[in-house]
C-alpha cells in the first residue's frame, strides 16, 4: 500500500479550478518530484498537501490517515520553502529548535537533536550565527535542519534551490538527495527545472495546466514523451508534424512525432541529404540546425574534437533509426 | 560603485550640506542662546548668560503639570493606536492582502482634513449627550489616536513587507506552532524596528500638537503646547527655555529609542 495518496484533488479559486482530477501514490521513503512550468498548480498542491491552502474536493492520505481535516500544526509534514522562511530574530540554533519548543522537547534533548541535525547538513559550526549573516545556501541548509529536526513523516520542498546560484545548487542538490536516502524520507520536491527533476528523483509527476500529464521514472519520462507537451519540456525534442515526417522518412506516418536531437546522426555519407544551417556550441554538446527535405531539425552531437565540426552551409547526411520517432499525441 | 571606490565629496557637495545644517540650525541655536540670556534686545551678543530661566521653568508647578499630562495624552494615544493597530495590521497583511488599498486611502483621512475643521465636528458630536468628552484628556487620546494612524500603519506596513509574513508564518504553523504563538514569537520580534520608528514619528508629532489640544480640551487639561500658548505674554527668555527644554527631550527620547533599537550582532 502506498504511503502517501491523493484521490481526486481538486483546488477553485472562485470558479477557475487550480488543479482538478489530481490522482498520485508514493510510496514509503520514495523521492517523487512535481515538475511543471510555473502557473501549473504544483505549488499549489504541494500548500494543499501542507495544509497551508484548504482543499476544494477530494482526500489526501498520509499512513491510511485522511490529512484534510487535519491543521497544518498537526499533520507531522515539514517544509523548505523556496524564501527560506527562516525567522530573522532567531540565531541558527533557536531557528532549528523552534519545532521542538513546540513540542515541547526537553531542553537537554532539544540540545542533543538540534546539533545532530546541524552536523547533517554541515552547519554545526555556525550554531550562534543570525540568518543575515549566511550565505543562501547555507540558510536554505538551516530550513532543511528546521525542518527535519522534528522527524517529519514526508517532507515537501517547494523550489528549494530556485534562489540560488549554479555552482552552490548542484551541490544542495546532491546533498538534499543523499541526507533523503540516508533517513529513508519520503520527500516531495517542486521544481520547473527538468535537469534537477531527472536527476534527483526516483519517479516524477510532469504537471501542466492543473493535471498531471505524465509519471514515471526519470528514465521513462526522458525517452517516452506522451504528448507535445512532455516532448516540449523535456529535453530538446524536435516536434515534427505528420505531413513533415511523412516527408522527412519518406513513409506515411499518421500522428505527430518527437526525435531527440542526439538520437540523429550526422555523418558526410549517407541516405538522408541536409545542409548545416546553423550551429551553436554548448560545451561538451555542439547542436546544429540542418535543414533536410524542407524540414529544420535541431541535432546534437558530442563534441569530440574541433576537426569534427561541420562549418555552416556544409552538405551532411543524416541517419535517424525507426526506433528514435516516438509518436506524441 | 562600491561606497570605498568613491571619491571623496568635492568642496560644492559639503557646503550645500553645511549650509543645510546651518539654515536647520541657526534658529534653534539663536532660541538657546536667547534663553540663557539675562537681556538682549539692542546688541549682537547678550548682555549676560544665567540659568534663571530654566530654573524658573523647572519649578513652576503649572508647567510640570502641563508636561506630564502632555506625556499621557501621548503615551495614552500610542498605547491604543498599539493595541489596535498592530492585529489590525496583523489581519489585513495574512489573510486580506487586498484591503491594503482600502487601508491606504482610510489612513490619509486625518491628514486630508484639516484640525481646525475636524475640531468643530468632534466639538458637535461630543460636546454633549452620552459621549460628552470634550474638556476631557479622553477626547484627546482618542484625536490623537487618529492623527498617529497614518504614522503607525505606513511604518508597519513597510516592515510587514520586508520580513515575508505568509512564509514565516506558514513557516511557523508547520513547525507546531498556533497563529498565536507564530505572530507572538515570530512576527511581532521583527516588526520591533518599525514599531520604534512608528512611535518615535508619532510621539514627536504629538507631543507637539496645539490646534487639537487647545480646541477641544484648551486649559481644562493643559498640555505642553497649551501652557506655551499661555505663557506667550510671559518674558521670551521663559518661554525659549521652554522650547529648549522641549526640544531637548525629543532629542534624548529619539536618542535613546535608536539605542534600543540597536541589532545584536
């Protein structure tokens, strides 16, 4: 049975519905990730399943437990919200006991709990510094330790890594992932960035315009789009409309299909003709725009060496395997 | 440009700053000078300095009194406006983000109509009958009230919005903590810097009024401001002693607040 599910969510704000038809199990210490773009209704749910917005119909289950009657302060669901939310009164230490003064934990446990959780996210040392004295990063990992040091039964990250930069990103992101495995917490992260989606998550919700559009692992989501949509957001599909892939395999296709960009090949000899439009480089990925039987395709190939590069104009030949056109509704 | 790249300010830029302070305070140093001195009145310079005039002030029975009930109607205003504003801000910033507009335009009344006018219809309504307050510190707590709001609600508000409400205390209930516990010990600590800077506008405003204070309550509780009006047929020394006096305990009451109001880092 799963941990967590929700059962015909739906959210109005008067009569325009947020999210409606909203159906999703996850399971007990799994990493699922809601990826949309903004607007969606992702961080909506993620406040609904928080208790932080009420519900307009439909049940959410946490343990066998229906949590919609249930106040926020009751629920035993922590939270990262993409501001920090930090409290700017309080130093490190007192911001992270806030939850066990709450409970009303004894001192010398809250004491004990408080440098645990600070040692987790490798912030022991800065116990008695003020959130203006901290980096983003290092105060997005203190709303971690708040939220963690009450032993939370699912913890929700809305965008955690949104106001921060690249470099200091990548890291949270491999540390959020790895302090999540070692305490087995079933997590539910928001993000509309696709990169930290698929490599953070055991399994992704693709939401769009209030529904969820497509779930499935990292794996699935990447290589099989189900619609025009998916293949949009995802990676960098080529979306090709019926006649202009009928045209461009030479054999009548009936439905629109997506081919990823490094699923062509690009070779001087070959059966499909095109000419090299344009080309950008993108580090270790150079993509170029060749043109091929009236059809512009956007192709990516692994930059290996600078002899390789094909100049603009330059005639190529194309090859693209049956296996690669993955028909989208 | 960072401040430490900057040049120094050039000579034109630091004389429009001295002039400034010049032009601000040649009339207040002329009013001190004037109330330490014994005559002046045909000569550039005094005749001679004394401390009679403070001292006379200071132990006029009917000044002390006007200054400690200037003191209460004040303290007694800002009390209110405390109590009342702060949840009113509190509700309207959480849940009704929306009335802020409304708020806005509402908080602008005191200052859209003059005292002179306001009096007059305050005068009417409790002259007599069962609100009959006029005459009485009562009416002026609650005038007072009103003259502060505009003060209070713009120093809060632009604090509320500063510090992130809705997430902190989104924050907060997630961590366990009740909307009471949450604005108590969350909110309310953050919003001290705006409060201070709330009460010290609103004390100096109103610990200076006169057209209310003489209109609708006059000597029948006499404040500060009142007392001044009186003594105006009194020597010029005693009363610029007394504008000193005045003006110096704003100064140590603004001094001490910005102490206070000191970050612990």
């Amino acid at each position: 049975m799963s941990f967590v599910s929700v059962e015909n969510l739906q959210k109005n704000y008067g009569s325009t519905a947020v999210f409606s038809d909203i159906n999703c199990e996850i399971h007990k210490g799994e990493f699922v990730t809601l990826l949309g773009p903004s607007g969606c209704g992702k961080s909506t749910l993620l406040r609904c399943i928080a208790g932080l917005t009420s519900v307009t119909s439909g049940r959410i289950f946490l343990d066998g437990k229906d949590l919609v009657p249930v106040s926020p302060q009751k629920r035993g669901i922590g939270m990262v919200f993409q501001s920090y939310a930090l409290f700017p009164n309080m130093n490190v230490e007192q911001n992270v006991a806030f939850g066990l003064r709450m409970q009303k934990v004894s001192t010398d446990e809250m004491k004990q709990r408080v440098a645990e959780v600070l040692k987790l996210v490798e912030l022991n040392e800065f116990a008695s510094r003020y959130p203006h004295q901290l980096s983003g990063g290092q105060c997005q990992r203190v709303a971690l330790a708040r939220s963690l040091v009450t032993r939370p039964r699912l913890l929700l990250l809305d965008e955690p890594l949104s106001a921060l930069d690249a470099r200091i990103r990548k890291h949270l992101r491999e540390q959020i992932r790895a302090i999540q495995q070692e305490l087995g917490l079933t997590t539910i992260f928001v993000t509309h960035d696709q990169e930290e989606a698929l490599t953070m998550s055991d399994r992704i919700f693709l939401m769009n315009q209030g529904r969820i559009v497509q779930s499935g692992d990292a794996e699935t989501l990447y290589t099989a789009p189900v619609d025009a949509f998916a293949a949009g957001f995802i990676g960098n599909y080529n979306l090709l409309e019926a006649d202009a892939a009928s045209r461009l395999m030479q054999r009548p296709i009936n439905s629109r299909v997506a081919i990823r960009p490094e699923a062509i090949q690009l070779s001087l000899t070959g059966s499909l003709e095109g000419e090299v439009r344009s080309h950008s480089l993108l580090g270790n990925v150079i993509r170029y725009r060749v043109e091929a039987r009236g059809v512009e395709l956007v192709v990516d190939v692994l930059n290996r060496s600078a002899s390789d590069l094909h100049p603009n104009g330059q005639r190529v030949t194309l090859h693209i395997e049956a296996s690669a056109l993955c028909e989208v509704a | 440009m960072s401040r430490a790249e900057r040049r120094p300010p050039g000579l034109y830029h630091r004389v429009v700053v001295y002039l400034l302070f010049l032009i601000l305070l040649a009339p207040l140093l002329g009013t001190f000078v004037y109330s330490i001195a014994t005559s002046w009145s045909a000569t550039i310079l005094p005749d001679g300095l004394t401390y009679k005039w403070y001292v006379a002030l200071w132990s006029d029975p009917r000044f002390l009194r006007a200054f400690g009930q200037s003191l209460l109607v004040c303290v007694g205003a800002l009390a209110l406006s405390v109590v009342l504003i702060l949840p009113l801000l509190f509700v309207v910033h959480y849940h009704f983000p929306k009335l802020d507009a409304l708020m806005n335009i509402l908080i602008l009344l005191p200052f859209a109509v003059p005292p002179v006018v306001s009096s007059v219809g305050l005068l009417q309504l409790y002259g007599s009958g069962p609100l009959a307050m006029v005459g009485t510190p009562w009416i002026l707590i609650g005038c007072y009230f009103t003259v502060a709001l505009p003060f209070m609600y713009r120093a809060i508000t632009n604090n509320l919005q500063a510090i992130n409400l809705v997430d902190l205390m989104d924050a907060a209930q997630l961590l366990g903590a009740n909307t009471f516990q949450a604005a108590f010990l969350v909110v309310l600590p953050n919003l001290r810097k705006g409060l201070m800077i709330a009460l010290l506008l609103s004390f100096s405003f109103l610990f200076g009024e006169f057209v209310f204070a003489n209109l609708l309550v006059g000597t029948r509780y006499e404040t500060l401001q009142v007392y001044l009006n009186n003594m105006r047929n009194s020597s010029g020394h005693f009363n610029s002693a007394l504008v000193i006096s005045y003006f110096f305990f704003v100064l140590l009451l603004t001094w001490a607040a910005n102490r206070l109001n000191k970050d612990k880092d």
